[in-house]
C-alpha cells in the first residue's frame, strides 16, 4: 500500500515546490525504488526510478530520453531481425515459447554509464539498450534453450548467470547470457519460465498467490527472512537516522552469493568482507572472529567476497570488536551490531563510574553503599525516580542525568546532615597540575559531546591539552569528577589507567568559544604585532593573551591565546597569520 501512494506521488510531482521535488524524489530513489526490487515488484521498481531521475537530474534525463528515442527507432528493424532468429531456434528445436524485445528503462542506462565513467555522449558503448526476453514453459527447456542459442551465437565470456539455480533474495529467477549476434553485435538475452516472468514483474506477493491453499515451506518463508532482520534492525536502532542508515545499506541493488562449508547459500551485498559473512551467520559469530578462510586460504578480514566463494569463520572467546571493523564491513546489520557491542561496553563503564560517585559520596556522609542498595528507601528512590534497577540508577549517575545530591536528599532523613559533596581530586590526572592562566577561563563543564551517541552528559575539557570541538578526542573516567576529555596525542594520557579511557565524540557546539594557544616566529619588524593582530581579526576570532620575545638576531617569538569556534575555525585563523609578511612558522601549542 505504502509503494503505491509513493508511485502516486510520484506521478503528481510535479505540483509540488522544487525543493520538496528533490527530497522525495531522493527518498524515492534511495529507500521505495530499492524496497520495490527487494519485494520484486519490477515495474513498480522501474517507475519510480525513472520518476526520481526525471525530478533529480531534469537535464540528463532530459538528454538520455531524446538519445535512447533516436536510437531504438533505428534498431527498430535489427530488433525484429533478431526476433526472429530467436522464433526460429525454438521451432526448429521443438521449444514452444515467445520471444519479446525490450528497451532498458533510462535510469539503469544512466546507472550503467556512471558504472563505466562515461557520459550520454558515449551511449553507443552501451550495447544492451535492447534487450530480448525468451519465455518458455519449464525450467528443462530453459536450459535447452540457452544450449541452443549458444550453439548458434559465441557467449561472451563472463557475461552468463544462473539466477534459476541460485535465487536473488526478491525470489526472481532467470539465466542471462550475452551473446555475439548477427553483424557482430553483443546482445543480452534473458530465459525465463511464465511463472519466473510472473514473479519477476508482479514480485514475491504472485509467488504467494500461486502457492494459495497450499502449505508454506521453509524455503518460502526464507524469502522473508531479510525482511525480518530489517524489523529487528528497527526494534533495537531508536535513533530513525540510525535506522535509515542501515536500510540504505541493506536495500543493496547488487548481490553476490557465498557458501557455508556446508553448501548453505548466503546472500551479501558486492564488496562485502567475510566480517559480514559471520554477522550474517550469527553476532556471536561476527563479534568472536579471528581469522578467515575462502576456498580453504587464509584470507585477511577486510577481504572482497566474490560470487562462489566458500567462506570458513574461526572464532575465539577471547576476541572481542574492534572499530576498525567499523570502515570493514558493508552490511547494515553488520555495523549495527558492532556499535551496539560499543555501546553495550560503554555503558557499562558509565554503570560503573556511577556506582563509584554513588560510593564515595555515600561514604562521606558515613553510609555505606551496601546499607543503601538493601535500605527500604531504595525502591521508593527508584520508582520517584521512574528508574528500573539499581544498575540503571548507577547509569543516570555515571552519564551525570541525575545528581547524587539529588538521590541523597530522600536517603538522609536529617536536614542538618547536608551532604558534603566535594568530590575527591583524581590524582593521576596531571592536569590538575596546571595552574590557570590569568584573564582566560577554561570551561569548565560542556555539554557537546556524547558517548556513543548518549547526550546530555557534562564532560570537563582537560586544561593539560584544551581541546576544542573537532579535535581528535578521548574520554577519562575519573574518580568522583566524571569524565576529563582529552586530545588523542595528549603526553599526560600515557599515565593514566587505560581500562577508564572511553570513547566519545563531539556534537553541536552552538556557537561556544574556546581558548586555543598558538605559538608563532617571524623575522621581527616594525608593525609586525599590528598585522598579525589584524590577521586573527579577519579570521573572526579574538586575542585574550599576547607575550612577545625578541632575539639580537632579529627574530620574534608569539605565544598568543585566543577564542575559537572550532578546529576549523582555528585552522582558518593559522592561515591567516601564514599569510603575513616576515611570519616564518605557526604552531598550536599542545601544552
């Protein structure tokens, strides 16, 4: 139902405004188009294609209709030639069945010349602009007819398929071949079965009314069974972006197909690793992973699966994912559940800085965190709280969503008994170490960043290395003071406990200023300050510290600090005092 009112939209276009054009017709094109073909409605599938181009590159679709008219109204009599060679093989050899000719609709043509860089200029590189259909009764005399027309006509080496023996997962079946007809000219030629053709067009729902009244086999309900992996994909993805990410990756016009050791036939998309491979096997299996075999050799993880591949998995208990696997792997579900094992991993580091906040704060107020988890306040905490379980109370207060001030004040009966909540200094951090500059304040506490994606979490931006928003970064779960973040090539982080490091990542930063510390030489001259002043000016940013050492030997040293927006903005800064004259080098100062 939902393909259909898309197809009508699609057909009313355009009575909308250009710009609400462009975002359906690329919705169309990425997420209806693509579902169409998996469901096997292929003229459903086409017209949507060809609508959105239509919508989303008018001049080309414009320019290719005009080219393809012209020469299919040239062909129109070698088409018919071909026709009826192919009518006379099935005759002389006793096949009944009909033969069509087909024109490629536009936009797998402009697929077809963006796959071979060229352009509409080039469209006579084409060769199956044409194509025929042969449709018989039974899938023995598919094959006979392939026979057939190959003794007639040299096949094109790598050019032939068997979707009859091996299914696309859209349940369409035939054999494609491409041959050297008459006058020396490649032709494609699909064979089918009427039932095939039926399926082909109309899509698993005609396989589903032919099966009507009968029982279902496992092999039917197989067909389903990427359908069932995109609903649970949506189960566990709340985020819709994430969702519509791992639908765009999923919905993947082209297949290959690999074997188990044991013959089981598993469909992936081209370019997919054999990570993939043991994602779609089972997570325990992709998550477990160490090495990989195909076709019994020893292959590295982020190898390229072809087409008959028999793909072998050895696994470990030991092995855990690594996000580098993250740039590896091609399917949606794949991805999906490696960030899932992250965040899983992520939060339970957050459960456990909570409970170690939860602790320390209870001990200064002389409680003790068993008291309080078997106290029979606890339950009535939780349920004003609307919070499940303990580990997710020990969650809120790791991600700093609920103040342990907060929870105390309905443990504590006695008012006077105000916890003091100063957390300890976390002594292996050596930030602490540095003292703060005077007339430039550091924030102290932001809010633009996210651990795997979970916002509103306070982090404090270490003073050791001063981080700004798109600088390469790293969490630090400290004692009792939540997460300090660091740059990645920060010298103080090597001292720390590497099992508290966790992973975060920059946000919005909404227009917030940091302090960013630059170091510059030049040749030292007379309005020199005055024109680097000027640079840092034009670039939009502004000067909070300036110290200026000169050299007998004529050469001047800027420590300057000043307000950024970013890393680019600090980049943009940089380039512009590069730019004045006698400016011999300019650094960011990581300490």
């Amino acid at each position: 139902v939902k393909l259909a009112d898309r197809l009508h939209n699609m057909r009313t276009l355009e009575y909308q405004p250009e710009h609400k054009r462009k975002r359906i017709a690329k919705e169309t094109l990425e997420i209806y188009a693509p579902l169409a073909g998996r469901l096997g409605i292929d003229w459903i599938k086409t017209e949507l294609e060809d609508l959105s181009f239509k919508y989303l590159y008018p001049e080309e679709y414009k320019r290719l209709k005009e080219e393809v008219e012209k020469r299919v109204k040239v062909s129109t009599e070698y088409v018919e030639k071909v026709k009826n060679i192919l009518r006379e093989i099935l005759e002389k050899n006793n096949i009944k069945g009909k033969v069509l000719g087909r024109v490629k609709h536009l936009y797998s043509v402009y697929r077809k010349l963006e796959k071979y860089n060229l352009t509409i200029e080039d469209l006579d590189q084409i060769y199956d602009l044409i194509g025929f259909r042969v449709i018989v009764n039974t899938v023995e005399e598919c094959y006979k007819t392939l026979g057939v027309i190959h003794a007639k006509w040299h096949p094109i080496p790598g050019r032939f398929k068997d979707y009859i023996s091996l299914p696309k997962p859209n349940m369409y079946q035939s054999l494609h071949t491409t041959v050297l007809g008459p006058e020396g000219k490649k032709i494609e030629i699909q064979i089918r079965t009427e039932y095939m053709d039926k399926v082909a067009n109309e899509g698993i729902a005609a396989h589903f009314l032919y099966k009507e009244g009968k029982l279902l086999s496992e092999k039917d309900y197989k067909h389903f069974s990427w359908l069932e992996k995109l609903i649970e994909l949506q189960k566990e993805l709340k985020h819709p972006r994430e969702f519509l990410e791992s639908l765009k990756l999923d919905l993947f016009p082209e297949e290959i197909y690999v074997f188990t050791p044991k013959g089981d036939v598993i469909t992936l998309p081209v370019g997919a690793t054999p990570l993939d491979f043991a994602y779609t096997i089972h997570t325990e299996v992709g998550h477990r992973c160490v090495r990989a075999y195909v076709n019994d050799r020893l292959v590295p993880l982020d190898y390229k699966l072809e087409t008959g591949d028999v793909v072998k998995i050895e696994t470990s208990p030991f092995q855990t994912p690594s996000r580098d696997w993250l740039k590896i792997v091609k399917t949606g579900r794949a991805k999906s559940r490696i960030k899932q094992w992250f965040k899983k991993e992520e939060k339970e580091k957050l459960i456990n800085l909570g409970k170690e906040i939860l602790h320390r704060n209870l001990k200064k107020n002389g409680i003790s965190l068993n008291s309080f988890v078997k106290s029979e306040k606890l339950p009535e905490i939780l349920e004003k709280l609307k919070i499940k379980n303990l580990d997710e109370l020990y969650y809120q207060i790791g991600s700093a969503k609920i103040s342990v001030k907060y929870i105390l004040k309905f443990f504590i009966e006695e008012e006077e008994k105000e916890p003091i909540l100063k957390p300890e200094i976390e002594k292996e951090e050596k930030e602490e170490k540095f003292q703060k500059i005077e007339g430039i304040s550091f924030p102290e506490e932001v809010d633009i960043l996210s651990v795997d994606g979970t916002k509103g979490i306070l982090f404090r931006l270490a003073r050791c290395c001063k981080p700004i928003p798109g600088d390469e970064v790293i969490g630090y779960i400290t004692r009792g003071k939540g997460i300090s973040v660091h740059r990645v090539d920060c010298p103080n982080i090597k001292d720390l406990d590497p099992e508290r490091f966790i992973e975060v990542r920059w946000e919005n930063s909404n227009g917030k200023t940091y302090p960013a510390h630059i170091y510059i030489v030049s040749l030292d001259r007379k309005g020199l300050l005055a024109n680097i002043s000027s640079a840092i000016a034009a670039a939009e940013s502004n000067i909070l510290k300036a110290e200026v050492k000169t050299t007998p030997d004529k050469k001047a040293y800027f420590e300057i600090y000043i307000e950024v927006n970013d890393r680019s903005h600090l980049e943009k800064v940089i380039a512009n005092i590069l730019k004045v004259k006698d400016v011999l080098k300019v650094e960011r100062k990581l300490v």
